[in-house]
C-alpha cells in the first residue's frame, strides 16, 4: 500500500487531452493485437508438438490411498499437473511463495472440466503435511503427493524441487506428455500479474521496463511475500484458519 506521502512522490505519465490520449492507445492496441496473434500462433504450434509416453502406472498418494498417475485424470483424456515446490518439516510460512501464489489463482475448474481436462497438483512432498497446508490455504483442486522416486519417473532428467506445469493425454490406459513448462512458464495460472501488467505502475518489479521514479518493489521471494509469509497466507490466517502442519511442520 502506498500512503498520500509517497504517492506525491510518484513518477506519473504525461498528462493530455482526451484525443491525444486516443491516438497513444490505439497504437498501442495494434502492438497488442500483434502480440495476441503470435500467442495463438504459438499455441497452435503447441498442439502440433509430438508427445512421449509415460508409465500410468506410477504411483502417487492421494486422499488416503494410493493412486496412480492414471487415477489422476478422474476419467478424462486430458490432465494439467502443477508440481508444487515442498520443504519438508518446515512450517507454514516457510514454503513456496511462488507455489502459494499460483495455486491460489486456480480456483473455478469447471471451465476446464468441460474441455474434457482434468486439473490436479502433484506435490513434491509428504502428504500429511502438504494436505494441511492445502487444507489452510482453502484450496479446492484434486492433491496428490509423489514420492522421490515417482517424481524421477515423472520429471525424467528435470530437476526435481522446481515448480512445473506439465501437460498429459489419456489414449485409454495409455498416458502420453504432450507439453511442459516451468519458471515464467508457470504465470498460465496467474491473473493478478496479468492485471498489473494493465495498470500505470505495472507490476512494481526491479526488473520492468519503467519510467525513472515508478514504484519498485523488493526482487526474488520478497515480491511474493509480506511481513516473512507467502502473501496469500494472511488472509487465511485473518479468517481463522489454522497454519499448523503438524509435529513436522513446525
């Protein structure tokens, strides 16, 4: 939040009559019209990549069974898996800001249920644990737990312990890959940056193209944490939610 104080302070863009304003955004519009048509065009090239198969038979660990990466789908052709970031044994404000702050974001799934997709997570971690910090968070998505050894199978030569997206199809019993994605890859689950992005201030990050005297905000982890926890953590603490993990999670 910024007080009156510093926003006095604050870099602003020219100010100029309303056809001025006019002219300035519909150049820009067809900058961003540009923009679109590359992303479609490198969507459609997406859907054209080859595929490699994967064993559905690995195991993962859900709601007290054990399942498999066939399981996962709950029956339809598709699955989009977000491998969650997990420090085992510590508690709640020390894991994954970056992780906090996607899964956040991924809440409605019927949209993409209705594309015949299922999505889940895939956390790197213990499941009792990592399922009470899901169960403070609030979040609502299909959460599985891989073991180090079926998370080897699933990565294949990716290192294990970074946040992933990865793309599945379900050809019957068979299970294929079809694409995957990780660092700025993983802002598919994001909308607050997609916001920001439209804002005056953008995204208030060191590493944007700004205007001397716009705002800047703290780089690495602290963009994505406030007073030493994950953002998002606060307001589940301010509704009541408890943090605990866990004899192992303190």
């Amino acid at each position: 939040m910024i007080d009156d104080n510093t926003a006095d302070r604050l870099g602003t863009p020219e100010i100029v009559d309303r056809d001025s304003f006019q002219a300035k955004i519909e150049a820009l519009r067809a900058r961003e019209k540009v923009h679109t048509r590359e992303g479609d065009a490198i969507a459609a090239a997406r859907r054209r990549l080859p595929m490699v198969k994967v064993d559905g038979a690995i195991p993962l660990i859900g709601t007290q069974r054990a399942v498999t990466l066939l399981d996962a789908f709950e029956g339809r052709r598709m699955l989009i898996a977000y491998y969650f970031m997990w420090h085992a044994g510590h508690p709640a404000p020390e894991q994954c800001e970056g992780c906090t702050w996607v899964t956040s974001q991924v809440r409605e799934l019927s949209y993409v249920h209705s594309r015949d997709v299922t999505y889940a997570t895939f956390c790197q971690g213990p499941y009792p644990e990592s399922a009470r910090y899901r169960d403070f968070m609030g979040w609502q998505m299909p959460w599985y737990c891989a073991p180090r050894a079926s998370l080897d199978a699933l990565l294949v030569g990716r290192r294990v312990g970074l946040m992933y997206i990865v793309c599945y199809l379900r050809l019957g019993s068979d299970v294929f890959e079809t694409y995957w994605t990780t660092w700025r890859g993983v802002e598919a689950m994001d909308n607050n940056y997609r916001l920001l992005d439209l804002t005056v201030y953008g995204r208030q990050e060191a590493w944007e193209d700004s205007p001397a005297g716009w705002p800047r905000r703290l780089e690495g982890v602290d963009r994505m944490r406030v007073d030493g926890r994950p953002t998002a953590q606060w307001s589940r603490l301010k509704a009541g939610y408890s943090d605990d993990l866990g004899p192992s999670g303190h």
